[in-house]
C-alpha cells in the first residue's frame, strides 16, 4: 500500500509540473488554429491531433489540465476559509449560535450538491469572457462546497472550546477573537488541512461536470470538462482512441488523490 501511496504522490506531482511546463511543450498554445489540418490524427507536429477547427489537442489537454489543477485547490480555499469561520466560529461560541450554524449547514447539505452547483451557474450570465467565466467557476465551488467541512469544524471547535489549554487561556485574561484567533484556530490546522485535501478531488469533479454541460470555464480556454465535453462527437473510440486522453488522466488524477486521502485518514 505503501508504494501505491508513493506512485499516486508521483503520478500528481508529475501531472502538475508537465502543466505548469505547458508554455515550453506546447509553445503553440491552445488557441492557435492549424486551418491546414483540422480533425488530423497524431503526428510528430500534433502528439495528439487536432480538433476540428485545427487546434492542437495536445496543447489544449496541457492547459485545461492547469486550469482544472490550479481552480480546484483556489475554490478548496476558499471553501475552507468559509468552514473556519461558519464552522469553527459557531463551534467555539456554542449555545444557540452553534444550534443555528448546524441548523442552516445541515440545510445545505441536504440539497443535491450538483443540481445546486448548475441551478447557481445557470442563473449567472453565461455569455462572458474566458478569464471571467474561471473566476466565476472557482467561486461558484468554494462559495457553495464550505457546508460539508463546516459540519467537521463545528464538532471540533466545539470540543476544544471547553478543553483544558482554553478555559487556562481564559482564566488567564484571553477572550472574544483573541482567544479564538490564538488559542482555537491554531488548533483546529489539522482538521483544515484535512479538509482542504479532500475538497481538492471533489472541485475538480465538480467542474469537470459543469464543463461538460457548457456551464464552466468558456471557450477558447480549455478545462477538463470542455474537453470531455468533445467526446459527444466522436464516432467511434476505436478508431479515434487518443481523444480519450483528458478521461484517462482526470481518472487517474483522481484516483490518486483518493490513494493519497486514505493515507491521511490512517495517519489520522
């Protein structure tokens, strides 16, 4: 289990370091069109071929992997930073306002995650820029994806408030946001850490959902789900098997976060 463990570390590490190196492999970039040969299979020229307006897969399979590992653990901040102050806030003041955080968390999380995620972006403007389309995207994830870790935090801010460290804290003259700031937030980084890993692997899904529904980031920008978003067109994988590259590798980033995330829950 253990070199199972390493191999996903690697094959993460490796995933991302190529998409940061997008601008020297594929010097081209992702929006360039080659009129001459739209729909080509790979060549030396295109790795992976080209779409059907000429542009090159392999480029755009580099960039959209960025895009989707760089909005994933943006939208996992802000959503952790959400679950620390709903989350952790309500915990360490208990009494009525813990009641009513567990009351409005428990609401939100008992909507369907994907249908709230669409019906969200789908009131938004949808003819927008490429770059505004990203931001909207990776708010739209942290600022609804907060409810499930806020319902973590809670329990455990609520168990450090009375723990021993604390109330010393508070006999010693430490009250209000010092007291929080100081003495529970600092405590509570494991659990954030936690939570911030495990929302890495959700988000990524998440967008890749709401590309292939042409909800997230827009064209001529890629992202794993606009390019899985291409595969309705295809006429046969037999025949054109290299199309399914953004699959292969979404399936295997995300089963290699999740090898990673049971090592943190055995290290717990």
């Amino acid at each position: 289990m253990k070199a199972a463990r390493v191999l996903a570390c690697v094959i993460v590490v490796a995933v991302c370091a190529l998409s940061l190196c997008a601008n020297w492999l594929a010097p081209g970039g992702y929006a360039k069109q080659f009129r001459e040969a739209p729909g080509a299979p790979p060549s030396r020229e295109h790795l992976l071929g080209t779409d059907e307006v000429g542009r090159d897969r392999f480029a755009r399979v580099l960039y959209g992997t960025r895009i989707s590992l760089l909005l994933a653990p943006a939208a996992a901040l802000v959503s952790t930073a959400l679950a620390a102050l709903v989350g952790g806030l309500a915990g360490y003041l208990g009494g009525i306002w813990l009641k009513v955080a567990r009351a409005f968390t428990d609401l939100f999380l008992s909507l369907p995650w994907l249908f709230l995620l669409i019906t969200v972006r789908a009131l938004l403007p949808l003819n927008v820029s490429p770059l505004s389309s990203v931001l909207i995207t990776f708010l739209i994830l942290g600022l609804l994806g907060w409810a499930a870790s806020a319902r973590v935090l809670s329990t455990s801010a609520n168990t450090l408030r009375n723990s021993d460290f604390v109330l010393q804290a508070r006999a010693s003259g430490a009250h209000g946001p010092r007291l929080f700031l100081i003495h529970v937030l600092p405590n509570l980084k494991p659990v954030l850490y936690a939570q911030f890993w495990i929302s890495i692997p959700v988000f990524i899904l998440s967008e890749a959902n709401l590309g292939v529904l042409g909800l997230g980031v827009a064209e001529p920008l890629p992202s794993w789900g606009s390019l899985l978003r291409e595969l309705e067109g295809m006429l046969s994988f037999r025949e054109e098997p290299w199309r399914l590259v953004p699959l292969g590798l979404l399936i295997v980033v995300l089963t290699s976060f999740q090898l990673l995330l049971e090592k943190e829950e055995v290290t717990a």
